[in-house]
C-alpha cells in the first residue's frame, strides 16, 4: 500500500467470529484512526491451525464498519401498525430515552411476575448466528442471567435447522456436539452431505488441503457437487434423505460381507455395549443381584456382570439364561431360561436384509459403489495399529465419516448419525487418532475440555443430563415455548444449549392454534433480537413474518435495516465487529474442525473509535441492569463466569466489587486477569493491556485431549452403541406421560425411540406430510429442494456488504437456481432463464443456473436470501427456500429439529434479466 506522510498507521490484532468456524485472528491496518484493510496475522501462524490466514468474511468488515446504510442512533417506531407493508417511522431518540423505556417495559413485564398465565417467562430472545452472537454480546449474559426468566426458545435460523439431532445423539454417545473428523491424521474420509470448503472455515480447509495432498481419500456424498465434492477423490450422488440406508448397506458388508476378525474385535468387546445380552422384552439380561447387565464369558462359560474382571465376552451368539430384566416406568420380569441374544448379534440379524443390492434401489447409487466404499472404508483403518500422540501410544483407525447439516438434522437424523457412529465403533475409530471426534460439549459440563464431561453413567456407560420422563419428575407443563423439556429428554437443561426443542412451536401455534394438553401459546411481553433474522432465515418465513408483527414490544439490535427488525418497537444500535470489546475463548477443541493444539483467550477490541451514537454491549447490559434493580446480581454473574471466565475461583480472586457499576475497561481488564491466570497457570495476571498489546494468549492443549478414548478407558467406561436400550426406555416413558395427558400429536416422533434404528422410507415423510396436509399429489411437486453453504457468506449476516457478493459473484452457482442440464433441457429451461419454483404453500422465481453437477431430481439455491429490506441484499433478486419449506409437525423429529428441504416444482416463466 502507498504510504502518505504524516498519516498515523497502525496495525492493530483483533479477533472475528463471523461464523461458528471461528473465531480467529486478524490484523487491522488503521490510518489516521480509519481502518483501511484486514491483513493475516501471521503471529498467531505457530498456533492457528490455518497459519494465521484469515477468512474471506473477515475482509468484509470494513465495509461493514462503514457501511452507508448503518443505524447509529436509537430508533423508536411511531407507526404502530406492524407488517412487511407498513413503514415503522422510525423516529431518532437518546440513548437515556431508549433504556428507559427498556427497563420500564421489562419492569412492568415483572410486576406481573416472571412467568404469564400459560407458564412462559414474559421476556424472551432470539439470538443467532448458531453460538456466534454470544461471542459479540459482551456481558449481556450476565444481565439475563441476573434478570432471571427468559425465555431463549423463539426459534430462528440456528437450532432446528442446524445439526440439531447430532447436537444430542453426538453429544449422548461420544460427548459430540459437534463432530468432525481427526483431519489431521485421517486417511479416508466420507462425507455425506458436510461441504466443509465452504463451511468449515480456515481451520477446515487449510487442513482438508494439507491431507488430500498427503494422500486422503475424500468422497463426497450428496445430491449436488458443492465446491467441497468439486474437489473431492469421488462425487456420488445420492438421492435426498436416504443416506441412511446407504449406512446401513455398509454396515452389512462388514458384518456379512467380510470376516469378523476384520473387525476391532477388542474395542467392540470392551469399550461398546456390543456384548450385552438382550432380554425377551428387548431391555437388557440383568444379573438378579446387582441389577448389572450380563454378558457371555467365554472364558468361564458362564454369564457374568459386565464389568467381572479378566472375561472374555462373546460378541456373536444367543443363549438360554436367567435373570431379571427391567422395562419401562419400573416394569420388571423375572427370566428363566430365556433366549438372549447379543446386542452384537442383534446388530447382525437387524442389519441382515440391508445389502447394497437393497440400498441401491433406495439411494439411486449402484450397489458396487456402496460396496466398494465399505470395503475401502474397512481396508484403510489400519485395525490393531498404534500410534504415539505426545509421547503416549493410542489406537490408530485414519477413517472417519462426516455429517453435513441436512443429513444429521430433523428425520433420518438419528439414524445417519446412529449409524456413523456404528462405523466407527465397528473399526474401532471412535474418538482415537485418525478417526471420527466430537469437538465441543455443550448439554454437559466442561466446555473448556470435554474429557472433563465423562462420568460413569448407568450400565457401564458415561451419564447424561436426560430430562425425566418418570411419573413423579416429567415436567408435564412446557417451562419455555419450544416445550423441550417435556418433550424432549435428550435436550438436558444447559443453558449453553439455546435452541433446544422445536423452536418452531412457538411460530406454529401462534399462527395454526393451540396444542392440545398444552397451555396457550402466548407472545413474550418484550422480545430481545439480535443477530439473528428468523422472517428470512427460518422455515415458511411468511408466517414468521405475520407473527412477529404481532409481538408487543421488540427490541431489535440493529445493524442495518432488516426484514426482522423492521418489526421491531426499538432499534438499539451496537459497536460491531471492529469497535467492540470482548475477551473470547479460542482454540481448544470447538465447533466443527476449530481444534487447536493450543487453548487460551482473545481479545476483540475495538480497532476505531465508534460510529458516535452506537455502543458497546458491555455498558448497554450495565445501563439495563442499573435500569431494573439488578446491578449487584448483574456484577454477581460477571464474577460468577458469566463472560466465559470466572473471577474468583479457589486459586485467585479478580472479582469486581458487586455494589458498584463497573466500566467496560475495567470489567474486562478483571477478566482478562482472570484469563492470563488459567492460561499460564498462575504465573500471569496481566489485564486488558496485554490483550490490547498481543490480541491473544494461549497455552499448549495437549493433543491427547481431543480424544476421549484414553478417558474412557482410564473409567473404564463404554460407548453407548449399539443398542439404544436407554432411549427405547425413555421413549416408552415418554409415550406414557403423553398419553396420560391426552397428548397424541407427538406420536409418530416417540416411533423414534428404538433401540436399533430400522430404514423407514424417510423421504416419504415429506410426501406423505405434504399430501396430508395441503391436498396436493406429491407428484405435481417432483423435485427435492435443497441449500447448500457459501463461503462468502455467514447465513444472511453479512450479505449487505458488497465486498463479499463481489466475490461470491465469481464463484460458481451464487446468484440464482441450480438444476440439471437433462432436466432443463425437458422443461424448456436454459441458463439464466427467469424460473418459478413452486412448493405447496408458495411460489418464488430466480434465475436458471444450468449445471451437470446436480441430480436430475433436485434443484439447489445457496445461502439464504430473499431479502426484500436488508439494504444491499435487497437488490440481489435471488430466490430463497426459506418461502418454501412448510413448518409441519409431521416433518419434525423427535429431537424437535427439521431440514431444509421440500418438494418443488420448476417451470419456465421468462429469458434472461
Ligand atoms: N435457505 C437457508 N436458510 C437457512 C440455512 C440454509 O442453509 N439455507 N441455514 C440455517 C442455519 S444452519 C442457521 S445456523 C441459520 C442462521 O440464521 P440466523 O441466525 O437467523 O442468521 P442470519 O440470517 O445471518 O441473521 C443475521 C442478522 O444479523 C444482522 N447482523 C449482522 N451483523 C450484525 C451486527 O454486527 N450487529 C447487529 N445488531 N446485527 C447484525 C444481519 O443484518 C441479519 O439480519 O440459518 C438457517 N437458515
Ligand atoms: N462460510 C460459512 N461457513 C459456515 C456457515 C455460513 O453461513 N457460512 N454456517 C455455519 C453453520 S451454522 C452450519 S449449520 C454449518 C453447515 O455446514 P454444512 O453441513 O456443510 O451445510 P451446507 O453447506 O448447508 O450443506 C452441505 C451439503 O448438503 C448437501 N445435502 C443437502 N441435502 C442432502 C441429503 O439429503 N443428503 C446428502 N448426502 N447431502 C445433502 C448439499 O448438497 C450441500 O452441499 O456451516 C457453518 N459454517
Ligand atoms: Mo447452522
């Protein structure tokens, strides 16, 4: 860059988390107090898995500080009709005026007590951008924490659309919220549906890169060939939904297909349930006098508790034995002489019909390629290899599978991630170098390591924070409006977890009526939104867009202009990305491939003075908490840990004085020393100042602890799998509770509870909800609808910037509707033909992007737009599902998650633009 005389230039480190990628480093180059361009930062290059390279999204930060279009004061609506048509007035007011009238709408909301008539805290809120907006909120936490009642379950985009099943069953088998392969070491990889180049970040494609070149095998399997699958050793088509059923054709061909000493013989026998006996009713064989499941020893001939030292226990096999057996709701039967097969063996015969002939016919993918895929998958996992991570020797299995977003989400969610993991138990690969990982705990405790969440549960397995579903403890009545504690045992109760239940209950039944056995749906006196866009970026975002316009007071954080906030009361306007100051934990092991082999603290601070009349969250949560009485339990929360950190632990004390109102500097100065202290172990206790000096600091994270095997062998502890004796016992309970209470309509999702996951025509789900529910015949709607990740973009968050549609403009399929070639060639469609696209509750048009690479029965539009206020993204004219995809009980698992598909119909209505 040229440089001017006399022009002050700085470079300044600061850190961005524009997407759950992150966050990573950046360095901001500062002219005379103007930020002019974001540079890699390169002295983070030694611990950032990337190198210090930085993200696409993270140029666009410039023009977001100085976007033309920003709010920078606060705006109340004067026209108090609500609707896309009707323009809110907004009217400039102070900052005082503003957080009055916020702290006297919520002091009024608790007047009339925390909780409304129908049992829901009265002040709710929708943040987005997955767990990104926590990042940026400063000490907000702290305020709703101190606050107390709120109700986080309005959904938006992130939760239910979003790894939603895998969230649980990842994080309930292998403490995987998220799971990733061990890229690093992993030799042979599938993945179904995950585009990581575009979705995974620096981290991911630096790493993806290093390994294919090394030699990793990648298959992409999916409908359409993302850029991932572009890049990828193979591209196999599947047809939408039925990854399933080609999971389970590949765990028949190791089970049937090929010798059983092929197999982890060891890790089966010893760190599974696979050796478990299954009793008549399908729950354990239980020893009579300690209640522990049995297995076979081989050994002594005998049937023995699990845990007897020195068996040997058979995996195949079924024997006539006694003991007890313990159903559902305190069912108990007494056995003698009973026919018990393995859980293994169970596995075996359940898996028998599945062959790859079978799941052809299913997935429209030739039975030799499901074949050959299982046995390259079985050949490259290295069974019975060791491998020496920081001096100590674990398991080396370099095979792993990768779950994309709508592949681990809503129907046939928990069979593909069942049967992912069952894979990799069968090899051995689970949570061992090379192989499949889950990288960040979110329903448990400890998110800082998430060996620290692994504690002996029941039945030799790890425990789990299941939501009661016994007759004395089920909570009958739903405490938030996504009901996921009544409805859904595997959701826990962390208030990591925000979006846990189906966070579309609220939007359905304020719209369609109420839920039989459940109280009223109710709006919240005072909704919170920030980041988060659910009238675009949610299901069926017409009826999302009606509802919201009927809450009674919306404080919307605002940026710009946007569909949501433009039903907002209020629009409060925060220092963004580069003015604002937060201390964020970073590396470690985190959303998708963010594992590091460091872990510590970074600073994001603001590089220019802010736009005047934003400010920073840290003094809008103090002002809110001054505002409504609870500055003290405010500065408790703080103290307590939660910005992430707490400040007084047995080993130090940076606790702020809780009488007293703190400023931001000084909040964070505390946290940072909090921070110095727990990364050097005591040796520091530098504040702010270090932070603002060096941006962050970390300290070694041993590479041993992004396994879990070492743990659970040192508990001697087993993975959960196969057999789902727990859920099938939770299932039944839950199903009792409900029907106590009248309650039918969750039926089909109680179905879900069972203990070895059959194919059931998934995709037929749709269909036959479809048919059911808009009297229509699947067959005038032919295609499968789909979306896909673009790099440029972080969901809808960034799509005003113009930078970042600059870029995405040159890369191939932004900008319209992607489809077949064939098939276009038999519509009468040809590139950049204007297209509807029809689904049964609407119609929408964009342009024809004409490619080979997409199935004949599917279309595709990235990202997520359809703006029709968000200035800039308004423009783009390009189309969006989100009109498209009904929000229907049926097409919801029992996780309370969904996908974003739907059925569509294409026709053409005009050339070119
Ligand atoms: N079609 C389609 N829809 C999807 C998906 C898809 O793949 N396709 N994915 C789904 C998934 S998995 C997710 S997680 C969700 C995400 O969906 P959401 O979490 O709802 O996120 P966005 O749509 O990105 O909304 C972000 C909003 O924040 C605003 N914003 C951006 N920066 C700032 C800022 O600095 N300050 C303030 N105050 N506001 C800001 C933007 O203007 C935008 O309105 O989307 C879901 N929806
Ligand atoms: N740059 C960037 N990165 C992001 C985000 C972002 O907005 N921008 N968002 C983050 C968030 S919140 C999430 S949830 C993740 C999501 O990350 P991913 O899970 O990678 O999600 P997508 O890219 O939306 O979808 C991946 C692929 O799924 C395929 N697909 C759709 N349906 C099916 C199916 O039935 N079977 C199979 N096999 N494939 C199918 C599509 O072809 C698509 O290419 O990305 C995260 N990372
Ligand atoms: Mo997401």
């Amino acid at each position: 860059m040229r440089s001017r005389p006399n022009v002050q230039v700085r470079t300044l480190p600061t850190t961005c988390y524009q997407c759950n990628a992150g966050p990573e480093m950046l360095n901001v180059r500062v002219e005379d107090g103007v930020a002019t361009e974001v540079r890699p930062h390169f002295e983070s290059a030694e611990v950032h898995p990337g190198g210090g390279k930085v993200c696409v999204k993270a140029y666009g930060l410039i023009q977001k500080v100085y976007h033309p279009n920003r709010v920078k004061t606060p705006m109340v609506r004067t026209n108090p009709k609500k609707g896309r048509h009707e323009e809110p007035g907004w009217r400039e007011i102070s900052w005082e005026e503003a957080l009055d009238m916020v702290a006297e709408k919520m002091n009024a909301a608790a007047a009339k007590g925390a909780l409304d008539t129908s049992g829901y805290p009265r002040v709710a809120t929708t943040f987005g951008g997955g767990p990104t907006s926590k990042f940026y909120l400063g000490t907000m936490p702290a305020f709703f924490a101190a606050w107390g009642a709120t109700d986080v379950s309005m959904g938006s985009g992130p939760g239910v659309k979003c790894a939603h099943s895998e969230h649980m069953y990842g994080e309930f088998w292998h403490r995987g919220f998220t799971v990733a392969p061990d890229t690093p070491l992993c030799n042979y990889l599938l993945s179904f549906g995950h585009n990581m180049d575009a979705s995974g970040g620096v981290c991911s494609v630096k790493r993806h890169a290093d390994a294919r070149t090394r030699g990793m095998i990648r298959v992409q399997i999916e409908p359409h060939l993302s850029v991932t699958g572009a890049s990828s050793s193979e591209w196999v088509p599947i047809k939408p939904k039925t990854d399933p059923a080609f999971m389970f054709a590949m765990i028949h061909v190791l089970l049937h297909e090929s010798s059983r000493d092929r197999l982890d013989l060891p890790f089966l026998k010893e760190r599974t349930g696979s050796p478990y006996l299954i009793a008549p009713n399908g729950f354990y064989l239980r020893d009579p006098a300690t209640d522990k499941p049995l297995v076979w020893d081989r050994a002594h001939a005998a049937a023995v508790p699990h845990d007897t030292p020195g068996i040997d226990p058979a995996l195949d096999g079924e024997f006539t034995l006694d003991g007890v057996e313990f159903g559902a709701d305190g069912e108990r039967w007494v056995h003698q002489g009973a026919v018990c097969r393995t859980a293994f063996q169970s596995l075996v015969d359940h898996v028998k019909t599945y062959t790859p002939e079978w799941a052809a016919a299913i997935c429209d993918v030739p039975a030799a390629s499901i074949r050959k895929i299982a046995l390259d998958y079985l050949a490259h996992a290295r069974i019975g290899e060791m491998i020496e991570i920081d001096g100590k020797p674990l398991p080396f299995r370099p095979v792993a599978i990768f779950l994309g977003k709508t592949v681990n989400n809503g129907w046939g969610g928990y069979e593909s991630c069942w049967g992912r993991t069952v894979l990799a138990c069968l090899v051995g690969a689970l949570e061992v170098p090379g192989g499949t990982l889950g990288t960040s705990v979110q329903i448990n405790e400890h998110p800082k390591n998430r060996n620290l969440s692994v504690h002996p549960g029941p039945d030799g397995f790890m425990d789990y924070p299941l939501n009661p579903t016994d007759k004395e403890n089920w909570i009958s009545s739903p405490t938030k409006r996504d009901a996921a504690r009544t409805l859904v045992p595997l959701a826990g109760n962390s208030p990591r977890f925000m979006g846990s239940g189906p966070g579309h209950l609220s939007w359905m039944t304020l719209d369609q009526g109420d839920l039989q056995g459940f109280p009223p749906m109710t709006l919240p006196d005072v909704w919170f939104v920030y980041r988060a866009n659910p009238v675009i970026s949610f299901w069926q975002v017409g009826k999302v867009e009606e509802v919201a316009a009927r809450f009674p007071f919306t404080v919307c954080f605002a940026f710009t202009d946007d569909e949501t906030n433009h039903m907002a009361d209020l629009l409060l306007p925060e220092c963004t990305d580069l003015e604002s100051m937060q201390l964020l934990p970073i590396g470690g092991t985190k959303y998708i491939e963010a594992f590091w082999a460091h872990r510590g603290y970074s600073l994001r601070r603001p590089v220019v003075e802010p736009a005047s009349g934003v400010r920073d969250f840290t003094w809008i949560a103090t002002e809110l908490a001054k505002r409504t009485g609870v500055l003290k339990g405010y500065n408790t929360a703080i103290n307590n840990g939660l910005t992430g950190i707490p400040l007084r632990t047995k080993e130090y004390n940076f606790a702020l004085d809780e009488s007293a109102e703190h400023s931001k500097e000084e909040i964070w100065d505390h946290v940072c020393r909090a921070a110095s202290f727990e990364v050097t172990a005591g040796a520091a206790s530098d504040g702010l100042d270090y932070y603002l000096e060096h941006g962050l600091r970390v300290s070694e994270y041993p590479r041993t602890n992004w396994y879990l095997y070492p743990t659970m062998v040192a508990k001697g502890l087993r993975f959960e799998l196969p057999y789902q004796e727990r859920l099938m016992r939770i299932g039944i309970e839950l199903g009792n509770r409900l029907h106590e209470k009248g309650i039918a309509w969750w039926d089909k999702q109680l179905a879900e509870y069972s203990a070895l996951p059959a194919w059931h025509d998934i995709p037929g789900i749709w269909e036959k909800a479809y048919e059911s529910s808009f009297d229509i015949a699947i067959a005038d709607y032919p295609f499968w609808l789909l979306t896909s990740r673009s790099m440029q973009y972080a969901w809808g968050a960034n799509s005003g910037i113009q930078l970042i549609k600059e870029v995405a403009d040159n890369v191939a399929g932004h900008g319209g509707v992607i489809l077949n070639a064939r098939t276009a060639r038999q519509l009468g469609i040809e590139d950049g033909d204007l297209i509807e696209i029809r689904s049964p509750i609407g119609a929408t048009q964009g342009h024809a992007v004409v490619r080979q690479g997409i199935r004949p029965d599917t279309v595709l539009m990235i990202g997520q737009f359809g703006h029709w206020k968000t200035p800039v993204a308004k423009d783009f004219k390009v189309p969006s599902m989100n009109s498209l995809v009904p929000m229907l009980m049926e097409t919801t698992d029992n996780t309370g998650s969904g996908a974003d598909l739907v059925r569509v119909s294409v026709r053409r209505v005009g050339g070119p633009a």
